[in-house]
C-alpha cells in the first residue's frame, strides 16, 4: 500500500497488485538484461562476427587500397608462412608442462597447509602473492632474474646448487632456454591460484571418509589415492582447465621479456597475432589468428570437459 | 611415518619453508632492487647483496616520481579499475539476478548467449574490438579501457549461480508486501548477497588491474596509460636504470597487495569460489 | 562512497610527477598550438628535444607544443591506429623506413613547398635520399646513422694488414678473407669478427643490405614494379650471403652474446656504427680505428637512415610545424642532438663544426660517406618492414647452414607476395589530393632515370612509365654516375 505508486509502473499491465509471481516480469528483466546484453553484444559477439568476416579479407591497417575478398589466403598463409605454426606448438608445450607442474606444486602446497599448523594463514598468504602481482611486473623482475652471466640470480644459484657445474646462460636470447624460462615465469606466478582452489576442495572433503578408510587400515598413501583425489575431481578438473586455457593466451611475459625469442622460439599465438595485426598492420590475417585461436581454446574446453566429465553435472 | 608425528610436522614446515624461500625470493629482490643504486641492482644480482644490500636508499622511489608521471599512471590504473568493478558489479548483478529469478520469455535464450559468449576469451577479440573501436576514433581514453569490460560473462554466471541459491522466502515476502522488481533486488537481495558482490569484485578487480593487452593497442598519451603498461614502457628505456624499475614495481603492487592483506578472506574466497561452482 | 574516494584519490594523484605536456597553462584562442609525437629514446636524447622545445619557445612565446613519448616497441601501430582514428598528432617522428608506409597511405604532408632553400641545400644527401618518396620531400632527419667496420690499430698493424685510408680505399673480399685468416692465427679462439649477431630485427638488413649492394645485388630490385625475385636470390646477393656464411663457418665470428667482443678485445674487428663509439673510444682508446666495410665487387656500400620528423596532414598549421623543424635544423641545435646521441650530424655546417665528425674527427668516415654516395638508402617503399622481416629470417637460416640461395628465394618469395598483394603500392589519387596533381605529360615524354651527381643531391627523379600509372620511384643506381646538374627538388622540367 505504501509502494503502490511504485508497484504500478512494474506490474505488466493488467496485473492486480497483489498476485503472487506468475505474471511474466519481461519489462523489468528486459530492463535488468539489457546493459550486460548490450555490452556482450558490443564488446564480445560483434568484434567476434568482425573477426570472421575480416578473416577473408585483405584488410591492412591504414591501406588506401580498397578492400578485397581473399577467401581462405589469410588461413592457408598463416599455417603456412607465419609463426603460427611454432606458436601454437609452443603453447601446446607451454600446457603440456605448466599444467602438470603448475597443478601437483598447488597441490601438494595445499596438502601441506591443509594440517593445522600454527602460522599456516602467513604461508598461505605468502604463496598466493605472486597471484596478486601483474603479470607485467613479473615479466619485468624476472628479465633481471634471468639476466645473462653469471652475475644473473638464477645463473649465480644454479651454480651455487650445482657446485659450479652450471654454465651460465643468456635464458631468454637463448632458443632452447627462452620458453621455459616463460614457463618458469608462469608457474611462479599462477601456483598460488592452484592452491587456493585445492584448497579450499580439501576442506570440503569431510574428515569421516578419512576416518573410515583409516579404519579400515588405508595407508596415508592409499588414503589419498582413494579419498582425497577423487573428492578433489571438480576442483582439480576446474584448475587443469583453467590452467590449460590460460596456456594459449600466455601474451604479457612474451612480449616484455623475449618478444617472440630467438625466432620464434618463445613465440605464443597470441603474441604472433598481435605481432600480425598490430606491430605488422596485416589486420586480416591477426582476424584470421584470431579465429583459428577461439577453435583451439574451444576445443580444448571440449574435449577437456568430455574427457574429465565434473561429477554432479546434468547435461 | 606414523608414529613421530613431529617429524612429520617439523618436515612440513621444512617443505614450506623451502618453498616459501623460492616463492618469495624474486619479491625481495624487486623490494631489495628498489632500494639500491642502479648499477649495484644488476652487478650484485648474483650474490647474497641481492637480498641483504649493504646500503639502502630511497632514491630510487624519489627519481620513479620525478622521472616517470606515476600519480598518472596509478590514476588511470584506479579511475579504470573503478569504473570496471563499480559498473561491472551493478551491470553483472542485474543480469544475474534476471536471469535466475524472473520470468520472462527471453530468460532461455539469454541463458544460453550467456554461457556461449562465456567460452569466447578476450584475446580472440581483442584484434578486431581493436580495429572497430579505432575505426570510429574511441582509442586514448579511460572509457575505452573500461565499457568493453563491464559486462562480463563470468561474473554474470557466478551472479546467476549464486542467486540461484538465496532462499526464496525473503523475494517472496516482499513480493506480498507489494515490492516491485527492482526494489526488491536493491533492499532485499543485494544485501544478503554480500559474499557474492565481494567475489565478483575481487575477481573483476584481479583481472583488470594487471592488464597489459588492451591499453597496449588502445593507447597513446601518458595521460591514460595504466600502470602495467607503464612499467613496461619504463623497462625498455635504455639504459635500463632498474633500480627505479624495481622501485616502480614495488609501488605498482603496493596498492594491489595492502587490498589483498586487507580482505584477503575475501579474496581466497573469491577465488576459490569460481573453483568449487565452475 | 568508496568509488568516490578512490576518483577522488587517483585525480589528486595525477598532479603529482613530471609534467606531461610541455605547453602553457590555459588554452587560448591566439595561441599556436604544436601536437608532437617523438620515439622515447635514451634519457639524453629524450632531455636534448625537451630542453630543444623550450629554446624554441623562447624564441616563440605565443606557441604552445604538446610533446607526446611514444614507447620504441609499438611505435608503428601506435601510429597506424592514430591514423585510423583521426588522431594523428601535427609532427611526427618516425623510424627512417616507416616514411614509405605513411606517405603512401597518405598520412604526411609534402615538405616541397615549407622547406626553406637554404636548409634544404645544406642537408647531407642522405637524408634527402631517405626523406623522399615519388618525388616529393616528405621527411626531414636531423642527424643520420654511420655502419663501418670498427677495429684494433694495434692488432691490425701486428698482422701487417693494410689500413684503408678512406670509403674508396676499402677492403675487397679476398683481402678481407685474408686478413680474417692471418688475424685468426694470433687470435686464442680463431674467432676475429664481431658482426652483431646478437642484435635483433633491423639490424641484419640495415648491416648487410649494403654487401649484397656493393656485390652486385639488392634487396629488391628498385625499378618501378621491381621485385625481389631474381635481385635478392640472384648470384650477387647470394654470393655477398655466401662470403658471410663462410666466415661464421670458418669460426671466425664470435657470437657477441655479452655484446662486448670487441670492447673485451676478444675481436679485432667489429661490423659497427655510431652507437657503439663512446664505449668502444672508452676501451680502446687511441687504438680504436674506423674503417670501412669490406667491397665485395667495385664500390664499397654503406648503410644509412634514422629516425625523421614529417609533417601530418591535418596539422592545422604546417608552417609552424616546418619552423620547430627549421629550428631543429639549425647548426647548434643538430649538433645538441648529435651529442646527445651520437649520430651523424644532419646538415654540412653542424658536420663542420662537430668535434666528432668534422674534418679531423674520428668519426669523419661516416660524414665523407654519406656526403659522397657510398651510403645507399634501403628500399623506399611501403613494403620495406616486410622485406626487413623476411631478410632478417633468411639471414638467421644462413647463419644456422641453410643453403645462401634457399634462404634468399624463400626471402624473396615472401616479399613478392607483400608487393603482388599490394599491388605494387598504386599511387594513390583521388581525395587524397596533391599527387594526382602532377600530371602524366611531361612524364610521357620521358622514361628513364633522372641520374643526379651523386656527390650532390642524391635523389633522383622516377619518372613514370609512358601512359601508366606512376609507380615507385627508383633510387641511385649501382655506382656512381655523372649526371645533369640537380634542380631544387629533384623535379624534371
């Protein structure tokens, strides 16, 4: 009765003030629906469309030229002739590797604070700093980590834990060391996200499971294969997803530390399309990396998702 | 193993410890490197002066204000972020909130956009928003930094899931008492979905703060640059003075890293939220 | 509440650091106002344009300028999507190169008409040669870059070599050979020459363009709808590749990782230029010699090109534009910048005046070689970033084995493709204005190269094919030619 003035104006027309909810509320969800609507159609499925169409053409940043249809040229071209091809090999690497090491590191970091250990709050929070940190001032301190010589820190400490058997190494100008040294970068900056996630799956795992299995007389071992890993299923298929795409839009340390690396060596698609499209002007064929690069990510998530089924989903 | 339960509690702290070393190490030595003369920043970086410097100064940080416009770069790097999570969680929320508890007939259709447009990642469209945004002369600005973010699918999903599992009974009472819509989200739902607006603004705020990508293509003038970009530009300055650069780093996180201390519950949460519902 | 404190904070904030723009306070209606892009170079060069804008405006109190830095890495696509945009600034800096590109697709304004005579005859060559582009002036450098063949005196003398007393008294490729050879027996590692093989990008088609040159080949052929095949993977060029890869395989290259073989003295010559004077003057002293690179065939050939100013089309007051440049061209002011930086001073009379490059300067090679032809510019067209690219690719591929000719066609291959895909760069005419306005007549009468004196001026004039469509104008051909006397501009009738 209070609100009557402004009741009115959202009842759909028709409707008595107090019925309960089954009258369609279009125009106010219309109303909630449209910013996040117009935004996604704007920013994400119109820049979308644009890739496919510009993709087969020959668009070039500032051509005077008029535009062109070219078919499939821009796809043929980028397998053939860019460093797509290297790209995308090194960010199946970069998965290949960063995934594993990344994951069991987070695990095995939320295994040992999953105890209660005085203190456990203060490592938990130092573990998940380098999270916080931009992935550009990563890639900036870590160019001086790697600094070539052996005044560079990560030279000076291998030899130091190798007993001088290390020969020190220009990491990033070198064409075997300059995407691992990525990768390093990657995984020293994302193990913190893994553990928090891990985390916070173990706690869920309730005690009495561990308590049965102790029970029946599972070694610690056995106890984890059997009880912690599979209650961990949705969490670590979350995390090796996750970490998995992130893999192909590594961008940020490639540019900043090694651009690419000694010919492509640390080339990622994404840095190789930005490389096209921006650095180059050939924007076509940036659309057409583009397109190529949305495939991958979304095979990759079906695949992933068809292969690691989440436990508890419908479809 | 089982029987000294304080090795193996001394032995996990060793574990940690070590680990803590390595993943603190590189922080000190940017926190170190900030306080030191560029020259020694490099020449001692192999040895132990890389965490314990004979002297330290704050030179560096004095030459990070007057050589480079830091105040502009955290400026622009706020009044984005800002815009991003202040929009982004009102605009995120309401289509979240539509499409779990209203009913309307295009509430399927828009389902489904939703968690289609959720597997299109940035980068597959940064190329060609690039092209079309500088097409019609947006490019330099903070807006362009910020609008093509507000609406975010994740966020609009984690709103969705998670209003999905507020009781009915509260939207219901004041459904009878006569509430609109609208009214009812703002006084009734948003206040008990605290935990859900502080995990999507974490995760809004994580997300944007470090990025590099778009203002790399969108911008020109220092005036607008954030400041991952300007750390990256700093860096490639020759000679390299990287005590200032390490300087500049310690004051790009510092922001990032007294928020994080601060609400760091929230954050953990935030996180691991995306985790269990994903 | 918290947003507004947090806008509230960040405005605060942005009052503190360095001013960014260099300019008066409030807007004015009379006030001149100057939008300037230039590359964040070194801190002295960045201090030498700031302290050069405020000289200028001392003199020009009404004028404002806003001088934007503009990071090296992204400097082409920041200035495409600026173009795109509309939001090109009034004067823009540019990497030598990129000229072509931006004139092409419209974005300068022809300098012909703004430059003052006396300027324009006091400039090196050089930088007339690399500033122009089918026949018109578009961009203006203040100072220039020197490539030769730094050396250690001592070492050379201790091998009995002879030193080459000038650009015309180089090294041929035998001697050369040689002298690797007898130097490599006095050497612990054998390894004698440092070509920079650590260098990235630009470099290896900067260095080495000109030894395919002074054998015989090219990059790309610079007729007008020239191309790269049959000139980059023709015997000469391969031959120059081959001579390189022979000394690398031979181990005479050290692989310059620590960019110091030749300050640590692990090398007694180094492929070199301006830039690394003041360090390598630093750890040789007196023994440090500047050479001339090695001639493969008759001439030696040398590199040249570096960053220039052009003026923009929609800079609403191009005469002030051409003033900063003018005054940016006054002797005292490009000597500034050639301390600052250390390169080639752009004008005669800086040349004469500078300690470095003067007369009796230790760096007087890189003057004589720029004033007397042996610098030739690299290819002036648009497509030029792709044929830096694709010869870069094809020299790490020699570098690594591959066959000199394999890589070369593939090289030449790629750049084809650019040029067909562009369709060799039509002039463009149209809205775009001036360059229609030329007119085919008096071209028709005339289908060969204008030759200039190439001590003089330097450019010539492409005229186009009879009836056709005017197309890529050529650039000095191989040698050097007696020739008409130049006009002013380089125009024909």
């Amino acid at each position: 009765m209070r609100d009557e003035g402004i009741v009115r104006e959202r009842i759909p027309r028709g409707a008595p003030v107090n019925r309960p909810m089954r009258s369609s509320q279009a125009p106010a969800a219309w109303l909630l629906m449209t910013p996040a609507l117009a935004g996604l159609l704007l920013f994400l499925l119109l820049p979308f469309g644009l890739a496919v169409v510009l993709s087969f053409s020959n668009l070039r940043m500032g051509s005077p030229l008029p535009l062109e249809f070219v078919g499939l040229a821009n796809y043929t071209l980028a397998f053939t002739d860019t460093g797509l091809t290297r790209a995308l090999l090194n960010n199946l690497l970069f998965a290949l590797v960063v995934v594993p090491v990344q994951t069991a590191l987070g695990l095995a970091l939320a295994l040992l604070l999953n105890r209660p250990l005085a203190g456990r709050a203060v490592f938990r929070t130092l573990f998940f700093l380098p999270v916080v940190f931009p992935l550009s001032l990563v890639a900036v301190v870590w160019v001086l980590i790697f600094a070539p010589g052996p005044d560079g820190l990560l030279n000076a400490a291998l030899g130091l834990l190798t007993f001088g058997g290390w020969e020190p190494r220009d990491f990033l100008n070198d064409p075997f060391w300059a995407l691992p040294a990525v990768m390093l970068t990657s995984i020293w900056q994302g193990v913190g996200f893994q553990m928090v996630v891990l985390l916070a799956g173990l706690q869920a795992i309730p005690r009495q499971l561990y308590e049965a299995a102790a029970v029946d007389g599972a070694s610690r071992w056995r106890q984890f294969l059997h009880v912690t890993l599979p209650g961990l299923r949705n969490p670590l298929i979350f995390v090796v997803i996750v970490t998995t795409i992130l893999s192909f839009r590594v961008f940020d340390q490639v540019r900043i530390m090694t651009r690419g690396g000694p010919q492509d060596a640390s080339n990622t698609v994404i840095h190789e399309m930005v490389r096209t499209a921006f650095d180059q002007g050939h924007v076509a064929m940036g659309a057409a990396m583009s397109v190529v690069f949305f495939l991958v990510i979304l095979g990759i998530a079906l695949v992933q998702r068809r292969l690691l089924r989440q436990r508890g989903e419908v479809s | 193993m089982n029987r000294w339960p304080r090795l193996r509690a001394a032995l996990a702290y060793a574990l940690l410890l070590a680990f803590t070393l390595l993943f603190v190490a590189p922080v000190l030595f940017m926190l170190v490197g900030s306080l030191k003369p560029d020259e020694l920043v490099l020449a001692e970086a192999g040895t132990l002066r890389a965490f314990f410097p004979d002297t330290i100064s704050l030179d560096n940080y004095r030459a990070v204000f007057e050589r480079v416009p830091f105040g502009l770069y955290l400026a622009s790097s706020l009044i984005i972020n800002g815009l991003i999570v202040g929009l982004g969680l009102l605009v995120n929320a309401f289509a979240g909130y539509a499409l779990a508890r209203l009913r309307w007939w295009g509430r399927e259709a828009m389902l489904a956009l939703v968690l289609a447009v959720l597997v299109i990642p940035f980068e597959a469209i940064a190329i060609p928003l690039f092209y079309q945004l500088s097409w019609i002369g947006w490019r330099d600005d903070w807006l362009v930094q910020a609008i093509p973010f507000v609406a975010n699918p994740l966020a609009i999903f984690l709103f969705y899931s998670f209003f999905l599992g507020l009781p009915r009974e509260l939207e219901e009472a004041a459904r009878v008492d006569g509430a609109g819509v609208l009214r009812t989200f703002f006084v009734i739902v948003v206040p008990n979905a605290k935990a859900a607006f502080a995990s999507v603004a974490i995760v809004l705020f994580l997300f944007h703060w470090g990025m590099y990508l778009w203002p790399l293509l969108m911008t020109t003038s220092e005036a607008v640059r954030p400041l991952p970009l300007g750390i990256a530009n700093f860096h490639t300055l020759p000679p390299l003075q990287w005590g200032d650069i390490m300087a500049f780093g310690v004051l790009m996180v510092l922001p990032v890293l007294i928020l994080f201390v601060v609400f760091q519950r929230w954050f953990v949460r935030g996180v691991a939220s995306t985790g269990i519902k994903g | 509440m918290l947003l507004a404190f947090t806008v509230a904070t960040a405005l605060t904030l942005a009052g503190c650091g360095p001013e960014v723009e260099r300019g008066e306070g409030a807007p004015d209606a009379d006030v001149h106002r100057l939008e300037i892009w230039a590359h964040a170079g070194r801190e002295e060069e960045r201090r030498t344009l700031e302290a050069q804008i405020d000289r200028f405006r001392a003199e020009r109190s009404e004028v404002r300028i806003d001088l934007t830095w503009i990071p090296e890495g992204s400097y082409n696509g920041q200035v495409q999507a600026a173009a795109l945009a509309g939001r090109l600034p009034d004067l823009l800096e540019f990497d030598g190169p990129y000229l072509y590109s931006y004139a092409w697709q419209g974005h300068l304004r022809p300098l012909d008409d703004l430059l003052p005579e006396e300027i324009h005859a006091d400039l090196l060559p050089s930088i007339l040669a690399q500033g122009r582009y089918r026949d018109h002036l578009y961009g203006l450098g203040t100072f220039d870059s020197g490539l030769g063949l730094w050396a250690n005196r001592a070492r050379l003398e201790a091998a009995n070599a002879r030193i080459p007393g000038g650009p015309d008294d180089a090294w041929d490729a035998e001697e050369f050979s040689d002298l690797l050879e007898r130097l490599a027996q006095d050497d612990p590692d054998g390894q004698v020459l440092d070509l920079k093989l650590n260098y990235t990008g630009e470099w290896f088609s900067y260095a080495f363009a000109p030894l395919l040159q002074s054998a015989g080949g090219d990059l790309v052929d610079r007729e007008p709808e020239g191309v790269a095949s049959g000139t980059l993977d023709g015997p000469e060029s391969v031959a120059a590749m081959t001579a390189v890869q022979s000394w690398i395989r031979q181990g005479r290259v050290d692989p310059n990782l620590d960019d110091a073989a030749f300050a640590r003295g692990r090398v007694p010559l180094a492929w070199g230029g301006h830039w690394n004077y003041p360090g390598y003057r630093a750890a040789l002293g007196e023994d440090l010699l500047l050479l001339p690179l090695p001639r493969m065939d008759e001439t030696m050939v040398t590199g040249q090109g570096s960053w220039q100013w052009g003026v923009t089309r929609r800079a609403r007051d191009p005469e002030l534009a051409m003033d900063f440049l003018a005054f940016l061209l006054r002797p005292e002011e490009v000597l500034a910048m050639s301390e600052a930086n250390g390169g080639v001073p752009a004008t005669r009379a800086a040349v004469a005046r500078s300690e470095a490059y003067g007369a009796e300067g230790p760096l007087h090679l890189f003057a004589r070689q720029l004033e007397e032809g042996y610098a030739r510019p690299r290819p002036r067209t648009p497509a030029y970033p792709v044929i830096s690219d694709a010869f870069d690719r094809a020299f790490q591929d020699i570098r690594h084995g591959t066959d000199p000719a394999a890589a070369l066609s593939a090289a030449a291959r790629r750049i084809d493709r650019e040029l067909r895909e562009n369709h060799h760069y039509p002039e463009i005419t149209g809205e775009r204005g001036e360059r229609g306005e030329r007119g085919d007549t008096h071209k028709a009468t005339r289908d060969q190269h204008q030759n200039r004196a190439v001590g003089q001026i330097g450019v010539d004039a492409k005229e186009a094919p009879v009836g056709g469509q005017p197309l890529g104008e050529g650039l000095p051909p191989f040698g050097r030619r007696e020739g008409s006397p130049p006009t002013s501009d380089g125009h024909a009738g």
